[in-house]
C-alpha cells in the first residue's frame, strides 16, 4: 500500500490540486459577490474568475521548476503543457463560449417551449487566466517553501 501513500502525500499533485480548489472557491465568492447568488457549480464549473486550469497547471509547472531546475526536462514538458493549457483557454474554449450565447439567444426568440441552455462558461479572458497563473504560481512558491521544503 506505498502507492496509496505515495499518491496522498505527492508534493506535486497536493500542490497542483491545492491551486485548483483556491481558484475554485475563489471563482464562487466572485461569482456571489457579482451576482448576488450563490451557485455550488462555480466550484467544479468551467470558465469564470480565475482560471482553475490555468492555476493548476502553473503551480505543477513551476513546482517542477523548484524542485528539479527549470532546465529539467519535468520542468520542460509542464511548462510546454501550462501554455497549451492556458492558450486553449482564453482560444477554442473561449470562443466555443460566445457561440454558445448566441445560440442560446437564437433559441430563446423561437417560441416553441421551452428554451434549452448550452454552457456559456467554457473558457477565460485573458484576465481570468492570468489570474489563475498568479495563483498557481503563488502557491507553488508557499508551498515549495513553507510545507514541503
């Protein structure tokens, strides 16, 4: 049973883990403070501020880069992942987004019942993802430094 605690105690995926749960409650509070309503699938939904990807993927970067240099090949292919992450997000998921709204704004005109809703909150500005990278990157940092060092 070492896998079980290897799994659990792994600096890497506590870390990377870690950023996403703060960009996610964080996303919420924004989401409450904005809209006036509290919405759980904030916590696990896509899109929103901050980027829960962009802050995943950038603290697994750059505890990578902490923990072997950043001219590791770990630090190299999580780096390489973090920008195709990160450029999806504010891309193809961003602009998959917009159509959605102008979708649902086609099926809300056409009377025939009721209106069905695709997901608009599928990707980031620019903003939201740098926002989840300043995260990720945050708690690397506090946790390569303070926990696991």
């Amino acid at each position: 049973m070492d896998w079980l605690k290897d799994f659990f105690t792994n600096p890497f995926l506590l870390t990377s883990l870690g950023s996403w749960f703060i960009a996610q409650v964080l996303k919420t509070i924004i989401h409450l403070i904005i809209y006036k309503k509290l919405d759980f699938e904030r916590m696990y939904g896509d899109g929103g501020m901050p980027s829960g990807h962009s802050a995943t993927v950038s603290s697994l970067a750059m505890m990578c880069g902490l923990s072997f240099g950043f001219g590791s090949v770990e630090f190299a292919i999580t780096g390489i992942l973090a920008v195709i992450v990160c450029h999806d997000a504010t891309g193809v998921r961003r602009e998959t987004g917009r159509h959605a709204e102008v979708l649902n704004e086609l099926l809300k005109s056409i009377e025939t019942g009721k209106p069905v809703d695709l997901k608009e909150l599928v990707g980031h500005t620019p903003l939201q993802v740098v926002a989840g990278i300043t995260i990720g990157i945050a708690n690397a940092l506090l946790m390569y430094f303070l926990v696991f060092n």
